[in-house]
C-alpha cells in the first residue's frame, strides 16, 4: 500500500467488532442504512472515561437521527477498578477498550479517544490538566473535531465541577476550548496537512439528575429519547441498557428502560437549539453542491425497494455511487461513498471475508490466507483482485457463481507487531506516547492487517475492506473470530514483576521462552552495576513454531545497595534482538487481547523483616497482592468458605480480605462471626479498601466504624505517622516517612469515618487544600487477636514494586505475640 492510501486508511478507519467480519445485511439494516444515507449530519459526544457516555442518548441520535454520532473518552479508563479480574493500569484499560466498542456496535456510534491517561480520581481540572500536559490533549481534541467534523459537540460534564471527578470537568473545559481552536488555523497548524478547520454550530452540556446532583430544569431544551423505533423493534432505552451493560469491569450492567425519556441540555457555545438540536444546520442533500439529484434517486429506490428481492434496488444503488463519487465535499464523499459501498453489497446479497489459517505469525513470516466469497442471489457480481499489503492477486473479472461459495488463497508478510500503538513506548502518569498524527483518536491501530476485496458490480469496480481474523470452531461456541497475533520471534516472559532482595543471597530467575517461527540465537539479561548475573547467556537452536522452554539466571547483588533497578531480558534470533514477553487478556465479552510488554522486572534491594509465614487470602474484586507476598516468601492460600466456615482458621498467621472483598462476596455476610472469632482466639484479620455503596455487612469489624467517599488522590501527600509507638509502623519494619516515598497513583480511597474509639487510628494525610483525615490504616485489639482495616492502596503498591508499601503491608500481617512493640 502506498503512502497515499496509508494515509487514507488512519484518516477514515472505522471501529470494527469481531463478532462478525461483515456489516449486518438483514432488511431492518438495510432499511435503517437507507435512512442514514439521506442524512449529512454529525454530532461528537465528549466526556472522561469508558461509562460516562449517555448511551442512550448516543442511539437516539445515531439510529432514530441517522446522524454520524461519536462518542470522544478522554481516557480508556485505566486508572478505574476491575470487578472482573486482577488486571491494572494500562491492561484495565484495554479490556475497557474493547468494553466500549461492543458497547458502540450496539448503539451505533463511533468511538475516539486522545492520549490522556486515566491516572485514576482527581479531585479537581488544575491537577488534572498538568498532570494530563493540557496543550497535548486539546490538540487530540481539535484533532478528533476537524477529522469528524460534527455540527454539534456535547458535553456530559459541566466546568463548573458538578460532574464531581476532576477528569470530568477538565474534559467539558477541553471541549469548550477545542470548539474554538478547531476552527483557527493558527491553532496545531501541523495538523492541517491532513484536515481542514472546521467550526461546529454549537456546544451543549447533557444536563444531568445523578443521586443528589440534579442539574436539569424545566426551562432547558429537551427532546424525548425513550422513542420507539418499529424497524429495530426496540426503543433507545432497550438499546441504551444493552450498550452500557457492556461495561462489565466496572459492574453496570443496567435494567432496560421503556417509555418517555426526556434529555435535556443547556449551550455553552454557540446558537441555542429551538426547536431541534440541528437547529439552523442543513442535514439534508442540499447542504452540497449537486446533492439535490443524489436526494431525489434516493427518494426513487427507497420507494421502489422491494425487503423480498433487494438485489433488484442494485442497478440503480451503483448508478446513485457514481454521483456521489462527483461531488466535490471530500468528507461527505467519503463517508456517504462508504455507506453506499456497503448498501449496495448487502442489497446484492455479497458475503466475502477473510481470514488466517493460524491465530500468530511471526515478524517477517507469511500469512497464509483464506478468503471466501458468496453471491445469494444472481451471478452478476464478479471479483478483479484480492489484495493485502502490497501483495494483489488478480482474478480477471472472475463471475462468482449464484450461492456457491468461493475459497481463494492468498499470502501476505506479517510486517508489523501487533502491539497497541499507545503502548509502543513507555509513557509518563499523565499521558501515553503516539507514534504519529494518523494514529490520534483511533480505538485500535488503524493499520491491522487489512484485506482489500474489489468486485465489478454492473460494470462499476467497488472496492470493499474486511479486517483480518482467525477463525475456528468449538464444541461449545461453535464458529469463533478473534484478532490475529503478530509476534516477536522469540518472547521472553520473566516470571515475575518483582525480586524483593533482603540479602547479597542469590536468586533464580526463571524466564520462559516461546517461538514464534523456526528460530535460533540466545537470551541473556543485561548488565547492571552492582549486580551478579549467572550465566552470560542461553543459546538455543532449532526451535519450531509452539516450542516453549524455561531458562534460569542467577541474580544477586554484588553489596547492599538499597533501591531499585530495572532488569531486562533479550532474546537475540538470527542476529537481532528482541526484548519483548507477551501476554493475553481474555473474557467472553469482548475479543481476545494481545500485548508484548518489555521483558522486564525489578530488583528491590530492600532490608526487609517478614514476621509469621502462613497467609490466608479471601478474593475479592480483584488484584495481585498474593503474588505479590509469595515474592517475599509468604505462603499463601487462597480460602474457601468450606474452610472457613468449618476449618481451623488458627494455623493462619494473617488472613486479609481483597480489595472491594465486603462489596462483590455476599458471602461474607455468612462468614464474617467466623472471621471474627478467629480474630478473638488471636488471629490477625486485615480487610483492604471497600466502597460506602453496596457493603454486604455493617459489621465489618469488631467495633463500629463506616467506608466513606473520602481519599487522597496525591500519591506525594505528606504523611503524619499519629502513633509512633503502635506495633504496626514499628514490627517488624520501622516505618519512617521515607516509607512514602515513590507511591504511584494515590495513597488511599474511600477513607472510614464514624470510627469508634477502640481503634487506633495510625496515620494522617490529606490532599492540598483540605482537612487532614485519620481514615486510611485504623487497627484494634479484639480478645487475644488484632483487626486491622486499611484505605491505603496497596493493592496498587505492591505490584508497582513500591519499597515502603511492602514494609507497612507486613507489618499489617505481623502481629507481635505479646501485643507489644518488640
């Protein structure tokens, strides 16, 4: 593909779904696409996260208006909490990813994003801002408006701050600036070799009425979105539940809604709607130059369409593309070219797609491909080429028989890692790295392997676009498509995220290894001062596609040196090296995920003290702090309620609830007078964070006390230690404030209040500007044994790697036997 239609394929890719290869073609698709095509209008909707989106409102106007909707997250939601597993950070974020583009399919939107990282809650748009590098994501922003070009953008959030989270209000300021900055020319100026300025008719804020927020009023334009719409046979409250509920990581699933729904919306910029949101904005074919005739034939084949023989509307929907194809609106022959590529397939009946033989290829490998071609109804289609990359295979004006399904072989380099271009690099708290102009705002890479089909139909060559997929079958699922992989050669996955080392004593670190291709070469680990690494080097040779194999080093420092440094591992095949593992997220809601993080760990040399040796763990919502104490030497075992309803509990040394444990494990509920009465004998309880909303049981502890909405967002709060005599901060670790030092995120969320006075309440912190709170890490003795309940957020720390955090955590599990300070 040349350099021109790259170009082309990052400005105008579309989101695309893997729960099928193609566009639908029922006849309700059919007869909504028709509507759409006679409808040249757009509308952007702006706001933080993954959720945050009105998707009903978003349907409505997508496929009641048949306008061009989008929906533009500031952030893919990385810094959000995980109900469905323990994944984190960038790898939350693209599951979330993936959450909102089926939440898209279903609505009918598109979906945008800019570079901004969800560093996670900020309680106001000034840290926000700086922390995002502000003049970065308003660039995305103006991006997103001059290439999607909306006649109306609209804000879920105010400036004002009643949105509550300082990533809402800094998306609402962000739009209100990138309204005006889309049209100046003098504004990202190097963004115009590719768009044009373009200025919207206006800027509305979605007003809302959340729990005690109510920010709507009589006075305020509204329209009823709770329509019905006969084609779908749902309304966009049936749609808008099915959308959200895609959102499963955060728990949204939502009940469908019936009836009248009004919105309503108040402009910040721009002329105020009287009567329709689209007020004063031509939508129709008028709004171009020749489009009257284009509205007219438009008019003729939707009257003389017949649902039982659409391939008959073909003739006249191919004559309609030549004069799309003439006017002179770039943006509009664009996307109505599309519309009407993808109308006139599946009026003819076409079917076609293709697919990979194998799920991964290597670098450099070929693809071996398999595209199929189905005509339903007649043999008037036929196929010129198939083409992916720069590879074309020619068929002459093959004629594709009437509904005989034809299988085409073809191969292609695999030439590029399939990594998330926003994680090609390592990026700062604030915001990810883009490799290119052409990339902002895209949901995935716009340059996946792609297949180019071009058929004749009726005598016009129409060029039509599938991704590429693996597809295979199950016994259970039946036929599956998933994205394909494009690898490293050789990856190497170090088995750990963390060495805590509390000696110059030797460790193993075992690194597994996977080819990709037929491979030869080694795998070392670099140098590093002030560290011993044993052996140079691994060689292998004559290793096959699937071989997997586990190399050990051994790594100690060569002094005590306490800190942290970063080890990286390097496979080096065929004379170039690589230093990549890889991983995989999975979950039945959304396509298989596939990254290559660097090949990576830490080494902590730390002069660390661990007290007891046997840990019982309850799940909750999800994190990594078993792994994360098995690093240091801990035996963990996973509970089940058999064992703690019925087992002696009293082996256990500490036993401590996951994070958000008394919210997803009603459970608990049953087996909290246990947990308590193993804490009574002189066991040592310690529950991680909860949120005030959805407590199984009040009664957590042994002694009152209440999870509330309180935290401290700055990761660099200064902390008071308010007991420096209790156990905790001084067995078997002193905890002094360089402790808090190098904490990543936030130091706690959801604070507890209402405490009573048998605690002992530890620690203070605030963020700037306001009160000092007690509520992060309270502990009390109960009978023989000790309860420990903690806001702070280790279950971010321990897998950062972070020293102090490590250190206080144990303390937490180390109850001294005489209740004393040793």
């Amino acid at each position: 593909m040349n350099r021109i239609k790259l170009i082309a394929a990052l400005l105008f890719a579309a989101p695309y779904a893997f729960a099928q290869t193609a566009p639908p073609t029922d006849i309700a698709s059919i007869q909504q696409n028709f509507k759409k095509l006679d409808v040249l209008g757009s509308v952007l909707y702006v706001a933080a996260h993954p959720d945050d989106e009105n998707t009903r409102l978003l349907a409505y106007l997508a496929q009641e208006k048949h306008y061009r909707t989008g929906y533009l997250s500031m952030t893919r939601g990385d810094g959000g909490q995980n109900l469905l597993g323990n994944e984190q950070s960038e790898l939350l974020g693209l599951i979330r990813t993936q959450e909102l583009l089926a939440a898209r399919k279903v609505d009918g939107a598109e979906q945008f994003f800019t570079r901004a990282n969800d560093f996670g809650f900020s309680k106001g748009p000034e840290e926000t801002l700086k922390i995002w590098d502000k003049e970065k994501v308003l660039s995305d922003v103006v991006w997103v408006i001059r290439k999607f070009r909306p006649d109306v953008i609209i804000c879920r959030f105010p400036t004002t701050g009643e949105g509550g989270h300082g990533h809402h209000t800094s998306s609402a300021i962000l739009a209100q600036e990138a309204f005006a900055a889309a049209a100046d020319p003098k504004r990202f100026p190097e963004q115009l070799q590719y768009v044009q300025p373009w200025q919207a008719k206006r800027l509305l804020w979605n007003t809302f009425n959340f729990g005690t927020t109510n920010t709507t009023s009589p006075d305020q334009f509204k329209i009823d979105v709770g329509v019905y719409n006969p084609t779908l046979g749902k309304g966009y409250g049936e749609l808008a539940a099915e959308s959200r509920s895609n959102h499963k990581t955060q728990g949204f699933g939502s009940a469908r809604q019936r009836g009248e729904s009004f919105e309503y919306f108040k402009t910040i910029l721009g002329d105020a709607p009287q009567n329709d949101l689209f007020d004063g904005v031509n939508t129709s074919w008028k709004r171009v130059k020749g489009g009257e005739d284009i509205d007219a034939g438009i008019s003729i084949i939707r009257k003389s369409f017949d649902a039982d023989k659409p391939e008959e509307s073909v003739a006249a929907l191919v004559k309609l593309l030549g004069k799309v194809e003439k006017i002179s609106d770039t943006y509009w022959h664009t996307q109505k070219a599309k519309e009407l590529n993808n109308l006139i397939a599946a009026c003819a009946g076409l079917w076609f797609e293709s697919y990979a033989t194998e799920s991964s290829y290597a670098l450099g490998d070929s693809i071996h491909i398999r595209s199929q071609v189905l005509d339903r109804y007649n043999n008037k289609v036929k196929l010129n080429s198939i083409s992916i990359n720069q590879t074309e295979k020619s068929f002459n004006s093959l004629v594709i028989p009437a509904n005989q399904l034809q299988s085409f072989n073809t191969s292609a380099l695999a030439n590029k890692i399939t990594q998330p271009y926003w994680l090609e690099t390592a990026h700062s708290v604030g915001a990810y790295n883009i490799p290119g102009q052409l990339y902002v705002g895209n949901p995935e890479n716009p340059d996946l392997p792609t297949v180019d089909f071009e058929f004749i139909i009726e005598g016009k060559p129409i060029h039509f676009e599938r991704r590429l997929a693996y597809k295979y079958v199950t016994p259970v699922n039946g036929e599956i498509y998933q994205p394909i992989e494009i690898t490293p050669p050789v990856t190497a996955n170090i088995a750990s995220q963390d060495y805590i080392f509390n000696s110059i004593n030797p460790q193993s670190i075992q690194i597994k290894l996977k080819s990709y291709t037929k491979s030869s070469g080694n795998i070392s680990l670099k140098p590093i001062a002030g560290w011993k690494i044993s052996p140079d080097k691994f060689d292998f040779s004559g290793k096959e596609k699937g071989d997997e194999w586990t190399v050990a080093f051994t790594v100690s420092p060569t002094d005590r040196h306490p800190g942290t440094v970063i080890l990286e591992a390097v496979a080096t095949v065929n004379g170039k090296p690589f230093s990549l593992g890889i991983q995989h997220i999975k979950y039945d809601h959304i396509p298989n995920i596939t990254l290559f993080p660097p090949a990576q760990a830490k080494l902590i040399d730390l002069n660390l003290k661990i007290a007891g040796k046997k840990i019982g763990y309850i799940e909750g919502a999800g994190d990594l702090v078993p792994e994360a104490l098995r690093q240091v030497g801990y035996d963990v075992h996973e509970l089940t309620e058999k064992e703690i309803m019925n087992g002696d509990l009293a082996g256990y040394d500490a036993i401590i609830t996951g994070v958000r444990a008394y919210n997803v494990n009603d459970r608990l509920a049953v087996e909290q007078p246990k947990l308590l009465e193993y804490v009574k004998n002189g066991g040592n309880l310690v529950v991680q964070y909860n949120n005030n909303n959805g407590l199984v049981t009040k009664q957590i502890g042994p002694y009152p006390f209440k999870p509330v909405n309180q935290r401290v967002t700055d990761e660099n709060a200064k902390i008071t230690i308010l007991d420096k005599q209790n156990p905790i901060v001084n067995y078997p670790n002193t905890i002094t404030q360089d402790d808090f030092n190098g904490w990543v995120q936030e130091r706690g969320l959801y604070f507890v209040g209402d405490i009573d006075p048998k605690y002992q309440q530890v620690l203070q912190m605030n963020d700037p500007g306001e009160t000092p709170n007690n509520g992060a890490l309270i502990t009390g003795n109960y009978g023989e044994g000790r309860f420990v309940y903690t806001s702070l957020a280790f279950f971010r720390q321990l897998p950062a790697g972070v020293p102090g955090a490590y250190k206080l955590f144990i303390n937490l599990l180390s109850k001294p036997k005489t209740q004393a300070i040793p």
